[in-house]
C-alpha cells in the first residue's frame, strides 16, 4: 500500500461513523420554534375610577368639656360614674349647701333692713314735701330728706342683687352636665375640696361621641381639588382600622383650615360621622380616604402590566396568534394596586402582568396562573446526560 493512500482511508472512516448517528433529529430541533414564554396576563378593563386622598388621620370629639367647679366648696356628693353616658343638665355633683344657704339668709336680712330703711325715708320725704310747699322747712332740710330717700332707694337695689348672687352661688354647689357625652375618669371624690375655675384641676372630663369627627392632614396641592369637590357637594370621607377591620363610609367633610401650615406644606380637614354605635373612638389613630371625583370611563390595568422606560411607559399586549406587541401607554395616575391609561390600549385588551423579563416583540406567550408558574419554577430540572 502506498504511503499517500493513508489519508483518503482516513477520510472515508470518519464519513462512516457520522454516517452511524442521526443528523435529523439534530436539525429539526435547532430549526423548530421555539417555545411559548410562559405568562400571566389581565384584561384592560373601562370603568368609573374614584379619585381619592389618602391619609392618616385622629379621630377627635366635637366637644369636649372638662368640668369644674364655679364657686369654692366640698363635694359632698356624687351622682355619676365614671364612663357613664348623661345628658345635657344631668346632675353630677352636689357640694356641700350649708354654707352658701347661710350667705343666702343674711343676705335676705340685709335685703329686709334696707327695705325697712327705704320705707322710713319715703314716708319722711312724703311728710316733709308739704311742709316744703308751705316754705314751713328749709330748702337744705328737704334736699337732705331727698337725697336720703334716693339713697335708700339704691341700696334696696344693691341688697337684691346681693340676694340674687346668693341664690346664684346656691345653685352652683348642684354641677350639672353642660353637654351630652361620656364621663371620663372622676379626678375628685367626695370630700374633696374644690377652688372655683381651677386651671389645674378638674373633676372629670365629657367627651361628645355622636356625632363625631376625625382630623387628617392633605398635601396643599390637593387644596383646589378639595374645594372643588366642597363646591360640588360630593366631597365624601372614608375611614377605617385596617388591624380592626373598622370602617365608616358615612363622613362629611365639615371643616378645611383657614391656612397651610407652611412648615408641613399640609393643610388640616376635618369629617364628620353619625357614630351612633361609638365605633369611634376620641385619639382613635385611622385611615382616612378622601373622595374628590371620579375618572368616568377610565382604562384601568393592573400596575404590574405597566413598564417604565428609559423614555417612554409601555405595556405588552398579547394579540390573538398568542404573540405579544410593545404598547407605548399614558398613565394618568396610579388607585391602588391598579393604574389608570389615557391611551395605547382599548378595553379588552390582554396585556402581560408577570414574565416581562424573557419577552421580545413578536414573541409567543403562553398564559398561566401564578400557581402553575410557581410550580414550574420550582420543579426539579432534569440533570444532563452523560
């Protein structure tokens, strides 16, 4: 055999043992297509979106009354407890009587002696005017007599308002509710003294609960939409406890502050609710939802379905033939968990929510549920063959 005949044995060797594999299956494969990205997707819907401010609000009492004592005295008596629910008058506290019924009768007595005394003088300038007429007097006698008679007459007036304040004083020792609410703590028991408007010390504190109000605070670049809806009459509060499960869909908005507070940029409202129940609580901590209009006919897709762009937000639609489209979109704004489009997509629309990463234009989807794509993830691959 010849030297230059090893290299064509050679070549027909390696020609024999691909000719032993399959180059078919091979082909087919690297020429198929490729599979559908798997894909969780949502329907554009059209619906009237509420616009809406949300905040952290107090509830507060409409009125509050710490209740104290106008005149200095001894409680002597107790007709309450505490956390009770009165009425406006109710008696709440006695204090002790005797002394201001004492002032009350010598001011009586001084009332009698100086109706005693304006009698006397009367009769005297009666007696003495005939006399005078007569030129049987002098003129200095009689202006005495007169001026007299005047005098007693003012101090009779003197002495009856005396009397008055008395009686007044008397009815102070019974303190009654000035408002309708619920007691508080009792601060003074019986026995103790008490100081007429004493700054420091009160004897318990009412708080109105029906109705009742909650305060929040709204950026003031709302402050014109917030007018707005006051003008229109629509302007409607919401608040809740999410850890309670406490919600109120029945606040009137009652109160917008006369100025911004320039340290916050903020602005205070206030709503009011019925609060029959007493669900709501005065220093109550609550989630406030403020209704200012609503997006008639708005665009609405789920926020995850929206893509922000170096330039432009943009969602994928899923056309019929399963493939997808790049949308440029307007957002108009964000409600939650949803997000309002101005155009780019009409109702009906399927747009992606999850799976953006591994899409391309034209690429094919396949739409699964979370649960399927949480198990297909989290499945076990196969290990390669050796």
């Amino acid at each position: 055999m010849k030297t230059t005949d090893f290299p064509v044995l050679a070549t027909a060797a390696m020609l024999f043992l691909f000719a032993g594999c399959k180059p078919g299956a091979t082909a087919t494969k690297a020429a198929g297509a490729p599979l559908p990205v798997p894909v969780q997707v949502a329907t554009v819907k059209q619906v009237d979106v509420p616009r809406a401010i949300e905040a952290v609000g107090m509830v507060q009492a409409l009125r509050t009354v710490a209740v104290k004592s106008q005149v200095d005295g001894m409680m002597a008596q107790i007709h309450f407890n505490e956390g009770d629910e009165v009425k406006v008058g109710d008696l709440l506290v006695t204090l002790d009587r005797r002394p201001f019924e004492n002032s009350l009768r010598i001011a009586k007595a001084d009332l009698a002696n100086a109706r005693a005394e304006e009698s006397k003088a009367a009769a005297d300038l009666e007696r003495y005017q005939r006399l005078d007429q007569q030129e049987a007097i002098s003129k200095e006698q009689f202006a005495m007599l007169n001026t007299k008679a005047e005098t007693t007459r003012a101090l009779v007036q003197a002495k009856e308002a005396a009397v008055a304040n008395a009686e007044l004083h008397l009815g102070y020792t019974q303190i009654r509710a000035p408002i309708a609410g619920r007691t508080g703590q009792l601060i003074l028991h019986e026995g103790a003294l008490v100081k007429a408007n004493d700054a420091g010390q009160s004897i318990v504190t009412i708080n109105q609960l029906a109705p009742i109000a909650a305060a929040f605070a709204i950026p003031e670049r709302a402050l014109n939409e917030i007018r707005a809806a006051l003008i229109r009459g629509d302007a409607t509060v919401t608040v809740g406890d999410p850890a309670s499960g406490l919600s109120r869909t029945d606040g009137q908005l009652s109160f917008v502050d006369n100025a911004v507070d320039p340290t916050t940029g903020t602005i205070t409202l206030k709503a009011s609710f019925a609060n029959a129940d007493h669900a709501l609580w005065p220093g109550q901590f609550v989630q406030v939802r403020t209704r200012i209009g609503i997006d008639r006919g708005a665009l609405v897709v789920p926020s995850a379905a929206v893509q922000t762009g170096q330039d432009t937000t943009q969602v994928y639609v899923v056309k019929p033939d399963k493939s997808v489209d790049i949308r440029t979109v307007k957002v108009l704004r964000t409600a939650g968990d949803t997000t309002l489009l101005a155009d780019g997509v009409s109702a009906g629309d399927i747009v992606v929510t999850d799976g953006h990463l591994r899409l391309i234009p034209g690429a094919r989807v396949e739409a699964k549920t979370l649960s399927a794509l949480t198990a297909e993830t989290s499945a076990p691959k196969p290990e390669p063959k050796s």
